[in-house]
C-alpha cells in the first residue's frame, strides 16, 4: 500500500509527458533519443516519454525586414537599399536540421543576392526596374538548397 501513492503520481506524470499537442499553424519534429524519428502533424501526438522528444516549428508565413545597406551600382553609383522578406516553411524537418538559425540565413541570403543583383544594374536601371530586381531575386532565392523561401517582396 505504501508503493501506490508513489506509483499513482508516477503513472500520471509519464501520462501527461506522453501527450502532446500541435497547434495547426506548427509541425511537430519527434525526435527518439536525439535522431529524428518522425513528423507530428496538428492535434493530439502520443510520443514516448522520457525517450521521445518533439520539437515544435511554427510554418506560418513570416515577415523579416532586411537592413539598409549601402551597394555600388554598375556606373559606380552608392546608393541604399533595403527589402522586406515574406517566407514560409515548407520543409519543417529541413529548417531545424540543416540551417542553425533559419531567420538570419534567410536575411543574409537576400542580403548578399541584393547586393550582387543591384551591383549589376546601373543607378536608372536600378530605380526603374523594382519588379524586375525583385523577380530575379525571388527566382534565386527558390533555387537554393535552403527550402522554404517562397517569396520575396522590396
């Protein structure tokens, strides 16, 4: 009688830990002994306890505001640019496992891809061609091997 207090509690905390909700705009990533095992879809996951673990990935769409910085144009032209980043993960597993911080190289990818297209372009054809600067970008961004990138807006 002494042992099923204790072993009551027990029961009923591995119980708890073995339960765990998914909101519907997260995936769940389980993971069995640090090695990824399988995806957790929205609602109610049954994961063993004290040998799974989940983590939780929001793939909602997000907003990332890309510094100003200074780029020579083509006709040596220094002139200031910035871009708004809109982006959703796509791949849940691939944005934990295969870039530390997902957020910093989405912004530094779009950085250094601005500077490159808008050092290509002269001053004129940097001013008038937004849609366009904006296009290539958006195209290169998708070609990358970091998933997740859908669009990309100035």
């Amino acid at each position: 009688m002494d042992l099923f207090l204790p072993l009551l509690v027990v029961s009923v905390v591995t119980l708890f830990a073995s339960v765990k909700i998914v909101k519907q705009e997260e995936r769940g990533i389980i993971m069995r002994l640090g090695k990824y095992k399988s995806l957790g879809q929205p609602g109610l996951n049954i994961v063993l306890p004290y040998i799974e673990t989940m983590i939780k990935v929001d793939v909602r769409e997000k907003v990332i505001n890309v510094d100003p910085q200074k780029v020579i144009t083509k006709d040596n032209v220094s002139v200031t640019v910035d871009a708004v980043i809109y982006y959703k993960v796509v791949d849940p597993v691939k944005s934990q496992f295969e870039v530390e911080d997902f957020d910093t190289a989405a912004t530094t990818l779009a950085q250094t891809n601005l500077r490159n297209i808008v050092g290509d372009k002269t001053l004129d054809e940097t001013l008038t061609a937004r849609d366009v600067i904006t296009q290539i970008l958006g195209q290169f961004l998708m070609k990358q091997p970091m998933v997740g990138v859908l669009r990309l807006l100035e």
